[in-house]
C-alpha cells in the first residue's frame, strides 16, 4: 500500500519503494513539502513529498531501533551531532589473528566502524595521530569510506550507539572484515 503524498505523521514506519536495501524507515518530522525519516540501513534522510512512501509495520530488531527512536523528540534528531564512520584498513590487518578469527568469511575489503561526537574527518585525523586511536587504525589505516555510511551522521547519541555495531555486523554480512572496539 503506498501512502499518498505526505499524510505521514511522526511516528509512522515506512518503507521507500525505490529504496528497498534502505529498509524500513521511522518518521522524525513530516511536514507539508517534506519528511525526515531514519531508515534502518539508509540512515537519517530528507525525504520530499512528492516521494510516495510504503506504510510498513515493524518486527524484531526494528521494533527496538524504532522504539528507541519513537523515546526522542524531533528536537533530539535536530540537535544530534553523532556519526557513524568506517575507516579503510590495509590488507596487512588480515596478518592479526584477532582480524582473521572475527572475520572468518571475508571476501570484501578491511574495514574499521566507530561512532563519534566530532567530524569523521576530526576523528580520523586523532586515529592516525595516535590520540584515543584504534590499534588497527593506526597501523593499518588508509582513509574514510564515508560511502559505506552515508545517512548515519548528525544522529542522537542513543541511535547512534544502538546502530554502531548493527552497521558493523550488517558490513560483515556483506563481506567485509570489520574491526569495532
């Protein structure tokens, strides 16, 4: 059933029929021309009115991501400075017996996913500095793939805690190795 242009309300789940691999969606703030909506693997997105959205129901893990959502107000969402980054990690890493043995199907590249309260950008540069920095960071670091979690910054802290290690354990179901302290 698709609902018709914008009768959402905060609160509705959703689903974005052109987005399918976003999965289902949490209304923040709907207003007349648009909706801000934090879908489960296609983070906080601004979403048209013109953009027809799937009304949906929530089950499992989604009804506790969608629980914790629905416990903060709009002005949380607006206020959060949160993300979720991922950092490209040599091949090097795959030497380190604690990499191999977390990441037993690794057919993607190495990756290392952390949450932080400053830029990507500013955390990174600490990694590589060696302040507050992941081991495999600072040996094996190699850049951002802020591709991988695009969608997943400016988010409250509890969101962001809670989908840190969903998003590094949904990375390793795509074949990546990931690395998350």
């Amino acid at each position: 059933m698709t609902v018709p242009a914008n009768p959402l309300t905060s609160g509705d789940i959703v689903r974005h029929p052109d987005y399918p691999q976003w999965g289902l969606g949490y209304v923040i703030r709907a207003k007349k021309k648009f909706a801000d909506v934090f879908f489960q693997w296609g983070g906080k997105r601004r979403i048209p009115a013109s953009e027809p959205l799937e009304a949906s129901c929530a089950a499992g893990v989604e009804s506790e991501l969608f629980t914790r959502c629905a416990r903060l107000s709009p002005r949380s969402w607006s206020s959060g400075h949160h993300s979720i980054y991922a950092i490209e990690l040599d091949r090097g890493v795959q030497q380190k017996a604690a990499f191999r043995e977390r990441n037993p199907g690794m057919t993607a590249g190495c990756l290392y996913v952390g949450m932080t309260g400053l830029t990507p950008e500013k955390r990174f540069a600490r990694h590589r500095a060696g302040t507050q920095s992941g081991r495999y960071v600072r040996k094996h670091g190699v850049r951002l793939r802020l591709d991988l979690v695009e969608g997943f910054s400016r988010l409250p802290f509890p969101i962001a805690t809670f989908m840190e290690s969903r998003l590094a354990a949904w990375l390793r179901a795509q074949g990546f190795g990931v690395w998350q302290n």
